[in-house]
C-alpha cells in the first residue's frame, strides 16, 4: 500500500483557519526548523522562535507565530506533505517532523472507562492473548461493562474499591481507572517522536499490540496548555499485560511515539472546549486486506483534560522546556485478525489514521522497532545546530 499525504485529507475541517505550528526538517541548515503552516505556504519562523518549547514558554506564543516574519517560505504545505513518506522522498527538500521538540512526552493511563476492562483483562491473562476472552467474559459477569458513572476519587469509587477487593478483583488497572491519582507516566524522551508520514515502531517480540488514538496537550513550564496535537500512544498488550514493571519496554521503543500532524494553538477558533468535544476517528489498513475502524470519543473521558495537567505539573514536579501530554483513549480493539478469539494485533505494513475535524489527520506506517532508522538527532544535536545557524542564544 501506498502512504500518500496532501493538504485537503491532513489539515482540519476547517482548513488553515487555525493557528497551526509544527517542525520541518531543512536540508539547507541541515536540521530542524520551527514552521507556521498558511495557506500561501509553510513558513520557517525559527529566527524568532528557534524550538516549538521556547515558543510555547514565550509570553504570548498565539501572537509571537502569528506575527513571525514570512521571508523564509520553504514551499507549498501540498509539497511538504508528499514529500513527508520516507520512502517518497526528496533528500533536498524539506519534510514534516514531530512538532515538539524540547518537551517531555508524558501520558495518562486508564483515562476512560471504556477501554479501562481491556486494562484488567491484559492483567488477568498476563499479556496472552488466547486467554483474554475468557478472562472477559468472566470480568463483565463479575463487575459489568459501564464503569463511566463513576466518578475517580469518589466516595462511590471506594465503596466500589472495597466491594471488588472482598471478591478479590481489585486490579492495579482500577486503582489508577477510578481512584484519586491519574497514571502519568514518561512515553519517551524528548526529541524522539516522530510525526505524520513516518513509520511508527512495535517491539520485534510483541505479538499482541494494538494503536491507541489520543488527543495530545502542549502545556508550558508553567501548566498552561498552549495547544493540542493528535498523538499514537503505541501499546503492546502482551508486555505491559506480563507485567507492569515492563510498562517502559511496553511504550518506549524506536518510533513508537507519534504525534502530529501539527499543533493547533489555542485561539478565537479552538479551545480547551474543543479538545473536551472531540471524536477521535482511527483507521488501520492492512496489505492482508484487513480493515479496523473504531472511534474515541472525549466526551466519555473519566477525568477531564485539565485535571490531568493538574495533576503532571506542580510544586513537586516542573517542566522548564514544558512537556506533551498524551490523553489517554477509550479504544482497545478487541476485533479477531486471526483466528477466533486471537483479537487484534499489528502487521508490518498496517497504515494506521487518527483524525479528528478540528486537528486533522495522523498517518503512519507500522514496521518493527528493530527496522526504523534509529534515532540519532537528539538535544544535543539540536543545541549544536542552532548554535551553527546562530540560533541558540534565541531558543
């Protein structure tokens, strides 16, 4: 199958009407820039804001980006965009990146009851996938299927608690699902997302994976969320369900953190209410001819989106460079690829959508972790060629 990228099935519904930022990777300085997306062209603005991080920390970034200088176009978002794929394109010309940089990359776990069974269920089979509808069967007989009436850290919550604990199905998965705390926890390290067009990495030894469609905030050093992007928190079901002490092989491989296709700032046209409205489309093709659809919707969030930042940043922990912050999601595919009762799990080559109207799309190409480029362009790279193009006392 062929990845293809144009402006009319990447931007948002309502076009280039929003403030839309992102990175582009220049062959001409032999790095990152820093790009503002118009409709008369992708612009380099990183003069005046050498990282998406130092933008975001700025006093005001919505008119920082929409006043930046347009004197350095680096060509029409159409031609950026096809030559994003890797394997389309032009070494000479420029193509989109991940648009933060600088940020730590955090999530939130078990944010929506509907996806929070699926957690139980990797628990209680320990990550085999041939024992997970069993197990399911016996949870939803247990303790049924809608926990969205309760409220996390609630006094229903606990009685809840206590009531599971006494069967002796209290899970580690509930405690963070309906408790007080959110699960927050370090996706990958700065620097290493990738963005829309690249390929997005499994673990070579996962047999059971699945995609997981986010919303993702851009928050700055001080806890404002400046913005949202459209993020694949990658989950392997068959690690993390072995054990929760291999939640970092289980999210933290090469290429398995994508996010994109660009951020949109908040202003008069997107707001912290248009994140808490979204619908959340994914798509999965397969080259064997399989086709996954599922939806997410942000109206069933357990904790809403600002409550979740509240909780990753304060006095007993700071982000200098700010930090992105995937959602969570309600979807966990349950939907057979093999034989029955074997569920989903990726192949090599799964083209895989996220979109939403007002964010746009996401697409990415699957392949194993062992088969991306590795990544080699980190802070330390990025510092060093600001300071070669003159940049770095701005950033």
């Amino acid at each position: 199958m062929t990845l293809v990228l144009d402006a009319m099935t990447t931007l948002p519904a309502d076009g280039f009407a929003g403030t839309l930022i992102g990175r582009a990777w220049v062959p001409a300085e032999d790095g990152p820039s820093v790009i503002l997306i118009r409709e008369d062209g992708v612009f380099d603005i990183s003069r005046t804001a050498p990282t998406v991080s130092s933008l975001l920390n700025g006093p005001n970034p919505l008119a920082t980006a929409r006043l930046a200088p347009r004197d350095k176009r680096l060509g029409s978002l159409d031609e950026i965009l096809a030559n994003t794929p890797p394997e389309k394109r032009d070494e000479r010309k420029p193509w989109l990146l991940a648009p933060v940089d600088l940020q730590a990359l955090k999530a939130a776990g078990v944010t929506f009851a509907g996806s929070l069974l699926e957690r139980v269920v990797e628990e209680q089979s320990r990550g085999d996938p041939q024992r997970a509808e069993a197990v399911r069967s016996s949870l939803v007989a247990e303790i049924g299927t809608d926990l969205s009436q309760v409220k996390p850290g609630s006094e229903d919550a606990a009685r809840l608690k206590a009531a599971l604990q006494a069967r002796g199905l209290w899970s580690q998965y509930l405690e963070v699902g309906i408790g007080p705390d959110v699960e927050i926890f370090t996706k990958s390290q700065p620097m290493a997302a990738v963005g829309t067009g690249a390929g997005i990495g499994i673990h070579p030894r996962s047999v059971w994976n699945n995609p997981e469609p986010e919303i993702v905030l851009v928050v700055n050093a001080a806890g404002v969320i400046q913005g949202a992007g459209l993020g694949n928190d990658v989950n392997l079901r068959d690690f993390e369900g072995r054990s929760a002490l291999l939640l970092s092989k289980a999210k933290d491989n090469t290429g398995s953190c994508a996010i994109g296709p660009f951020i949109r700032l908040f202003d008069e046209s997107f707001t912290l209410d248009d994140v808490r409205a979204a619908e959340v489309e994914l798509r999965v093709a397969g080259e064997d001819g399989f086709m996954l659809e599922g939806h997410s919707s942000m109206r069933q969030i357990s904790r809403d989106p600002a409550e979740i930042v509240r909780q990753s940043i304060g006095a007993s922990n700071q982000y200098p460079d700010g930090f992105a912050i995937f959602l969570g999601t309600m979807f966990a595919p349950t939907k057979d690829r093999g034989e029955k009762g074997s569920g989903f799990t990726h192949k090599p080559g799964d083209i895989v959508t996220i979109a939403t109207p007002r964010l746009g799309a996401l697409v990415n190409r699957v392949a194993t972790s062992d088969a991306l480029p590795p990544w080699r362009f980190g802070a330390g790279a990025l510092m060093q060629n600001l300071a070669r193009r003159g940049l770095l006392g701005a950033a």
